[in-house]
C-alpha cells in the first residue's frame, strides 16, 4: 500500500510529462493515492507492532542503506493528509492555459515528496524525498504565480535551499553522533535505540541545534519566516494548499521522528532558545498577520504564526504536548489548505485581494461565505474542529513539560500564557478579515459574481468534513497517533 501511496503520483507526472491527459491523469492518481491512504489507516492494527506495511530494499548493505517505506499511527494520520489535500489540490485547480502537463506534474511531485518522507523509514530516502518535493514548489510559483512571483520564488529557493543544507549537516551530525558499532540510516533501527540511549547525552547539543534550524527554516521558524507568507501569496492555488497544508510538516514531522526520540538531552538544553522563538511566532508574527490588509498575504503570515503552537507541543517533551501537536499538524493542514482553496476561488474573480477591494462577498456568494466562516473558525480554535481539540492537548502538555530544571519548567508555563494571548490575536485578525470581505453590500463587481455550485464544492467539503470528524470526535487520530507518540517521547 506504501508504495502506492509514494509511487501512483511519481508514475503519473511521468505519464503527464510524456503527454498524457494531464488533469484527468492527475486526478486519479490523486483518488487513489487519497483512497489507499485512507486504506493503509483503516486496515492499520493499532493491537499489532508498531511499524506495518514494511516493503524493503537493500541499496548499500555494508552502511544499511535501504530503501525503506514502513508506517506506524503517526506516518498513516500524515499519509492521510497528504492524500486529502492533493485531491482537493488538484480538483481546485482552475483551467490551466500554459503548459498544463508541466504543471500537473510538478503538484504530482509535490505530493509524491510528501509521501514518500511521511513513509520513509530511512534517513537517507527520508531527506531525498523532501528534496524531490522543493524543486516543484519553486517552479509552480516562479512559472504560474501571481504579484511578485519571480521574487518569490529566489527567496524560497534560497531560503530553502539553506534550510536542506543545514539540516543535511545535522542529519549527519547525529550519523556521526552514534557509536560506529551501531550505526544505520535505518530510523526503525534508531528509535530502538534511542530506548537505550545510545548517543551520550554531551554528544547531543550540536546536532539537535542543526536539525533544530535546519528543520526551523523549512517550517518558517521565527526568525527565519520572511520567505513563507510572499511564497504562498504569489504560488498558485494548488502550491500553496501542498507546500502550507502538507510540505511545511516534514520538518515538524522530522523534529517528532528523529530528534525527540534520538537527542532527548540537547532537546532539553535548547529549551529555552526555542521558547524564545516559537513565542517570536505567536506574538510578533500574530502582530504583523493583523497588519495585513490582503487576504492572501494574511493567509501566508497566519500559518507562520500557527507553528509556534505545534513548536510548542513539541518542546513540551510529553507525550500530550506532542499528541497534540501531531494532531494541530493534521488540523492545520487541514484547515489552511481550505482557507487557500477559498482564496483561489475569490482570486479568479477579483482584481485584488485587498480587503478594502472587496466587501459583501457572502450575499453573492453564500456557500463560499459560509464555508470560509467554518475554515475561518477552525483556524482560530472554535471548538467542534480539530484545531481546538489539539491546541488544548498543547496548552496541558505545556504547563506540565517534561523537563529536569524547575525554572525551564517556569519559562515553559509563561510561553504557553503567551500562546494564549496568541489565540486572542488569531481572533483578531480572522474575525476583521472576514467581517471586510463577506459582510456588508456588495459593489456591482461583486454583486455579478456565481456562487461555487454542484461538484466545485466537494474539495471543500471534503477538508471541513475532515476537520469536523476530527474535532468531534479527536481520538479518530489520536487513538492512531498517541502509541507512536509514546513510542517516540523519551521516558523520564
């Protein structure tokens, strides 16, 4: 199933580039690899081992270097999202006028390096993978984007670029870091060891710093943000639902994988510094998203700021801090992908993004305001969607961290006020967006508008069902997500 998920969207851009139908291709690779995620989750046996679905392939055997897809509770809830996403990321997509293969094919890519990181269980392809996932990102936005598109693109290519090459140094940092007898690129093999503490705790500190900037900077990490929000502005409607909804969790996805299990004590002596920078994200970030006065670039700025939640959870080193940050994953890539969908559609229509450009938008398009209200909603926290459910497993995981130091224990209860405070802003700036763009009356631009109507609405409605089911009824993920947790959480 595993290699389904990872392979159908490789074949197909193959196909596409060959000159296959591109959007029909696209679109069915993209309800299988949906379907076969959904599959792999439900024929998972959370009562069996930990790692299911194991397909294997000796590449190096003198290093054990594999190619190595397996899949526990965490890898499936993200494979998953992966899948939800590049379906309504593909059905969103408008007509497509200037080489449509090329495109269709790069948002294939895109989701093919999603996959097959959340499915790697080798460092090597694990890392490979995301980097097949960048080139794309960089070309949809440099050849199809909007506004200042070329300049976007260099700055997420050279932001990115730096943040690959930083986190290569701390991946090999830790290689170097285990003891020569035992080392692998095999991460089932690591996590084992991990429970036996292998790598001494002095040895910790300089590759937990690596991979904490390396994988900081591909997540938008305060202060190495300013390359995301432009990104998503200027990327094309189906980029910016992948690369904010799906890619942006490689790297928390890696910080739970890898440097929790592996580096607990240089997690424990960097502390403090992330604190410091996820607050930077809450607050600072969360002030200059209200400063926005485009839709699409207080979009971009939002989901910046809504890392310093999960960034949060995980620093908290317990296993409801961290449940609840992989969950917030889920959430927002969720919830943000149907925000961007929604902008995409209002992009077609108006000249401008701007809220002063545009105003009673619900009157002419009243399915479309009420499902930005419920995404809208979503993102800051109403409880009913799975943002709620997981940013309060954060905010508990949080006043009680795991951590030796009274006084770090201290510093964690003031960074979780402060993400408080971060809820009050999110409200803010959500709650004035939407009141400027779907309330009052409509100008005559917009009074012509049509509303979306039959199959449009189902990509929508596919991510705000699957916000809803989560937020209901949250052990839906959590039941598969907290064993892996667990599995991966140090003990005390």
């Amino acid at each position: 199933m595993l290699n389904l998920i990872v392979l159908v969207p490789i074949i197909a851009a193959v196909l596409v580039l060959f000159g296959a139908p591109a959007r029909k291709t696209a679109f069915t690779a993209a309800i299988l690899q949906a379907v076969t995620a959904l599959l792999s989750l439900l024929t998972y046996d959370r009562l069996g081992p930990q790692f299911q679905f194991i397909q294997k392939t000796v590449i190096a055997a003198e290093w054990d270097l594999n190619y190595l897809l397996a899949a526990d509770g965490l890898s499936l809830v993200m494979l998953v999202l992966t899948g939800i996403v590049t379906l309504a990321a593909v059905w969103v997509t408008p007509e497509i006028t200037r080489r449509p293969n090329l495109f269709y094919a790069c948002v294939l890519f895109i989701s093919a390096g999603c996959a097959g990181a959340f499915a790697s269980q080798d460092l090597f392809f694990f890392y490979a993978f995301h980097e097949l996932a960048l080139i794309p990102t960089f070309l949809l936005i440099a050849l199809w984007g909007s506004g200042e598109r070329q300049s976007a693109a260099w700055k997420i290519t050279i932001y990115l670029a730096v943040g690959s090459f930083v986190l290569l140094i701390g991946l090999i940092d830790l290689y170097l870091a285990i003891p020569e007898q035992f080392r692998t690129f095999d991460m089932i093999k690591l996590q084992e060891m991990a429970r036996h503490n292998v790598i001494p705790a002095a040895a910790q500190s300089r590759p937990y710093i690596f991979l904490l900037i390396g994988f900081g900077i591909l997540i938008s990490l305060f202060p190495f943000h300013s390359w995301a929000p432009g990104a998503y502005a200027s990327a094309p409607t189906p980029a910016a639902m992948l690369h904010a909804g799906v890619l942006k969790k490689f790297g928390l996805y890696g910080l739970i994988r890898v440097a929790l299990p592996l580096l607990p004590q240089g997690a424990q002596h960097w502390a403090h510094l992330l604190l410091i920078l996820l607050v930077g994200n809450i607050l600072y970030i969360g002030l200059v998203t209200i400063a926005q006065r485009r839709l699409d670039l207080m979009l971009g700025y939002s989901s910046v700021m809504h890392m310093g939640y999960i960034f949060l959870g995980i620093a908290a080193l317990n296993v409801i801090g961290v449940s609840g940050a992989a969950l917030l994953m889920f959430a927002h890539g969720l919830s943000i992908a149907a925000l961007f969908a929604m902008t995409g559609i209002l992009r077609e229509r108006a000249d401008s993004l701007a809220f002063d450009s545009l105003g009673g938008v619900a009157k002419a398009m009243p399915f479309l305001g009420a499902a930005f209200g419920c995404a809208a909603f979503a993102s800051i926290g109403l409880p009913g969607f799975a943002n709620f459910a997981s940013e309060t497993l954060v905010f508990f995981g949080a006043f009680k961290p795991a951590v030796a130091s009274e006084a770090l224990a201290g510093s964690f209860k003031i960074a979780t006020v402060c993400a408080l405070w971060g809820v009050v802003i999110s409200a803010v700036y959500m709650l004035r967006a939407y009141k400027q763009i779907f309330m009052g009356e409509p100008s005559k631009a917009v009074a012509s508008w049509t509303d979306v109507v039959g199959a449009a609405r189902i990509p929508v409605l596919l991510l705000l069902t699957a916000l809803l089911i989560a937020g209901f009824a949250p052990k839906t993920v959590l039941n598969y997500v907290k064993p892996s947790v667990e599995a991966l959480v140090p003990k005390k």
